[in-house]
C-alpha cells in the first residue's frame, strides 16, 4: 500500500502495519530533506502531489515488485507540502522471509518511485530564490 | 471542419506557478496533446521543451501525440522530482 501524507511519518506505526510471523527480514528506506544542495545552502523544501496519478503509479510499481521479488509486503509513504531539514520526505518499507529479496525490492521501488510518481519539489535557499528541481539519477539537476 | 473541444487543464509545480492558476477550462482547436502544449507555453511562456514533458489524459499517463476529445482532463508533467 502507498499513501501521500501531509503530516510527519510515523516509522513506528508503519514497521508494526507491517509485522508479519512468517517474515525474517524488513529493509526500509528514509529519504530525508538534507541541508544543502550543489553547493546552496537548503532552509526548507515543499512537495507538490499529483495525488490520484501518483497513488495509481505507486500501487504498479508495488505490484511489480511482488512480481520480480520472493517479498512478502511493502508499505510505502511519500510527504507532501512544507518540509524542514531533517524531516523524512520519503518511506519504503519491505518484509520478506530472506533478506537478499527485501533489499532488492526496496531499491527497486525507491528507484521507480523517484522517476515515475507526478511529484514534483521545490527546494528554498537561505541566500536565494527558491527553485524547482528535477531528479536525474543520483544527483539533482535544477531546471528552472 | 474541426470543431473547437472544450477541455479542463490542471496545472502543477512550475506550470501552475506560471500560469497563476490550478486549473482552467480551455476551448481549444488543438488535435493532439502536444499541439495543446505548445499553444500553452506560448501563451504563458512556460520554460519546458515539450519533449520534457509528459501527459495524463483523465488520469491515465499516456502520449504527447493522443488526439483530445471535449470533456478530457488534461495534465502536463514537468518533470518529476519525488523521493
């Protein structure tokens, strides 16, 4: 399951949504909003959701995984609106039997997440205007 | 005679900034989805080749080149920065 959220993520309540007696590993994955950004000094960053959209490519890209993976559930978050540092912007958790599957899937919603959900984020700098940026694999790149 | 289509456009991130508004009802003589854009960017002088930007037709993703009917919700997708 995937939700957008406007409130703070709650790790706690998501790792027991997913306590499962036939599962011997959880992997999960924060993104957090960091301080900086090529150089820049970051002071908050703000999450605009293509809700509907995003929640129907989040639900594909969960099924996929269940396909190519040997996991047994993931549960997935992703915030919207106004971010400070330090605040998680992202939560993906996977339980499985084995470990080797759950990293896999993890690392495989991650990735698809960032490329494929409508959402879009707006970075505030402390000494300049603020921008919308653009994921290009490992690093960001502004556009605007 | 191709005949004007009457269309909801909704506006996200850099786009919706530009445009100064979330959402409009547009009347448009416009065939594809991409023919669209380019009227679009040129009237509010959006910063976004097409070719960075993708379409949802009634919340579905699909192509630039999808021919419009009356009555489609449309959303262009700058490009995406979730995680």
């Amino acid at each position: 399951m995937f939700t957008i959220s406007e409130k703070p993520i709650d790790t706690h309540l998501l790792k027991r949504e997913l306590i499962n007696s036939r599962a011997g590993a959880l992997v999960c994955f924060e993104g957090w909003v960091r301080n900086h950004n090529d150089g820049d000094e970051v002071t908050t960053l703000e999450y605009e959701v293509f809700e509907s959209l995003a929640l129907k490519e989040a639900e594909k890209i969960i099924a996929e995984a269940k396909e190519k993976f040997d996991i047994l559930e993931i549960l997935g978050v992703h915030r919207q609106g106004r971010l400070d540092i330090g605040d998680i912007a992202v939560w993906i958790g996977v339980v499985a039997e084995h470990r080797d599957p759950a990293f896999e899937a993890c690392r495989y919603v991650i990735d698809e997440i960032k490329h494929r959900l409508p959402i879009w984020k707006k970075e505030h700098f402390k000494d300049r205007e603020a921008e919308w940026v653009v994921s290009n694999e490992d690093t960001d790149h502004r556009i605007i | 005679m191709n005949e004007p289509k009457k269309l909801t456009v909704k506006y996200f991130a850099v786009l919706r900034e530009k445009t100064g508004k979330s959402q409009e009802e547009i009347e448009t003589l416009a065939n594809s989805a991409l023919e669209l854009y380019v009227g679009l960017a040129n009237k509010y002088n959006f910063p976004l080749e097409s070719s960075s930007i993708r379409v949802s037709i009634n919340e579905e993703f699909r192509n630039m080149n999808d021919i419009l009917h009356s009555g489609d919700s449309i959303i262009f997708i700058p490009p995406v920065a979730g995680g």
